[in-house]
C-alpha cells in the first residue's frame, strides 16, 4: 500500500490555472480542424449544413498574434433582441490557444461576478466558459461546419438576408 500511495505522490497534480491552459489549448485544436481562420479577413461568414441551424463567424479583429471573433446562431433572444447561443473567442496564433472571453451580449466577466471576484472564481468562470465552448465546438465538428461550409456574408447583408 505505501508503494502505491508514493507512486500517486510522485504525480504531479495539474492546479486549476494549468486546467485552464489545457482546455486553452484543445480549444484551438477544435477551432483550427473547424475553420482555417488565419486566412479569413475581418468580416462575417455563414457555415450551412442542412439542418436549419447556420452557424455565424463574425471575424472582428485581426492582430499580429491574435484574432477576435465571435460565434453565434442566428437565433435571436427574445429579451435582447441578440443572438444567443454566442461566444466571444479570442484566438492566439503564437500561443496555440483559445479563449472564450464572454458568452452573453453585454456580459462581460464583470458583470457576471463582480469587478473584484478572488482568483478562485475568476478561474471557475473562464472555465466554465471555455467548457462551454469546447463543447459547442465539438458539436459543430459533429454536425459537419467545417472550412468547405463556411462561405462570406456578402457586405451590407442582414441577418434575414442571410437565410434567404
């Protein structure tokens, strides 16, 4: 039994912040099978696999290092008038990550838990989010979105347009 249990000892335990890095890090792995976002330019795009569900990917920015982005249906919520589900992602071209930055119009993490949270909680929502977000990414693998699906909104469409 003590072999065993100074075997475990010698395992280094992943803390929370090293969690968070990973799922960082599978999430640009999940991004990048999806879409080849290093060659799109800033605007919207639409990704349509038949099933009444088109995904949009709104390109915002784009940096040296990083690219800004949003992903959402064109489902509106009935309170907002915005899209919802939506995520606000921030890719890292250097670092190889993902971060979802908030996932509600309006929301930031202040405004979900508060302007001086401790460090706990500040890990626990990113986490959550980005749980959210390697989730929904995973999905969108499975329902078939990926680079071959994703075509330009022309300028100046709506969003109803889009689906006509």
């Amino acid at each position: 039994m003590d072999h065993a249990l100074a075997r475990i000892a010698r395992i280094p335990k992943l803390s929370r912040f090293g969690w968070l890095m990973a799922l960082y890090a599978e999430n640009h792995q999940r991004l990048s099978r999806l879409f080849d976002l290093q060659t799109l330019a800033v605007g919207s795009y639409v990704s349509s696999v038949g099933d009444g569900l088109d995904l949009r990917v709104d390109v915002i920015e784009t940096h040296r290092y990083t690219i800004e982005l949003r992903l959402t249906y064109d489902i509106c919520d009935p309170l907002t008038g915005e899209p919802d589900p939506s995520a606000f992602v921030r890719f890292y071209r250097d670092a190889h990550q993902v971060e979802a930055t908030h996932c509600y119009v309006g929301r930031r993490w202040q405004d979900v838990i508060g302007l001086y949270p401790p460090p706990a909680e500040v890990v626990g929502h990113r986490m959550r989010m980005n749980t959210f977000l390697g989730k929904w990414l995973e999905y969108l693998a499975g329902q078939g979105h990926d680079k071959r699906t994703l075509r330009p909104v022309p300028i100046g469409a709506t969003r109803a347009q889009d689906a006509a």
